[in-house]
C-alpha cells in the first residue's frame, strides 16, 4: 500500500514537527502526516508503508472516533503496537537541524512515487 506525504522531498518534510505531529486529536495517532490519496494540483511523496522498517508503521485513523477517512499516521511503536511517544519526541527533535535521523532515513528510503502530482 501507498501513502502519501504532501510537500516536497526533503529531510525536514519527512521529519515530525513538534507540538504539532507530535500530538493527536480525537481517532488519530501522533506521527507523520500521511493520505491514501493525493489531492488535485498538490505535490506528494509516495511511500511503500510495506518498505518501512521496524519501529516505524502506518497507522489509520478511526473515523469512528473522529479520525478523518485515509489518513494515516507514520510513527515508531512499542513492542505492543501503540506510538512510542518519547521516541517521536526525539526524532522530532532532527527537524531543522541539518541532520537526518534513522527515522527519517527509513521513511526516504520507502519513497516509491517521489514528486507525483495528484490530478
């Protein structure tokens, strides 16, 4: 399955911004923004989530619970499943620094569709 990360490919845009990714609302999970699905005229990066490596996994939003429809989350998990909060809280902490953290790295490295414009 293909995700997609709206913006360009860059090491920031595939780093968590804190206080912002680093938090979730109601059906959601913290982690990286993520769509099935591009929107009309923006630019994305396609991600193999099937490629990423172990901590990180996407995970969908409950609309049920107030999560929005084909959007995902991309976060390190536990041994349980659940987000790792304090290791998103570091890789985090990357963003802006000039520096590309494994997180970031492995997200990269699951880029299949990368600069695809929706239609």
């Amino acid at each position: 399955m293909v995700v997609y990360i709206w913006g360009n490919l860059t090491a920031d845009n595939f780093t968590p911004r804190a206080g912002k990714d680093t938090v979730a609302g109601p059906g959601q999970h913290a982690g990286l923004s993520a769509w099935d699905a591009m929107s009309a005229g923006k630019k994305a990066q396609g991600i193999d989530v099937d490629k990423l490596r172990a901590p990180l996994k996407a995970i969908p939003d409950d609309p049920t619970q107030g999560g929005a429809p084909g959007h995902f989350a991309i976060a390190p998990v536990d041994e349980t499943g659940e987000v790792d909060s304090t290791r998103l809280d570091e890789w985090a902490l990357a963003r802006g620094t000039g520096q590309i953290h494994e997180f970031t790295q492995n997200l990269l490295d699951a880029v299949v569709q990368p600069n695809a414009r929706g239609g």
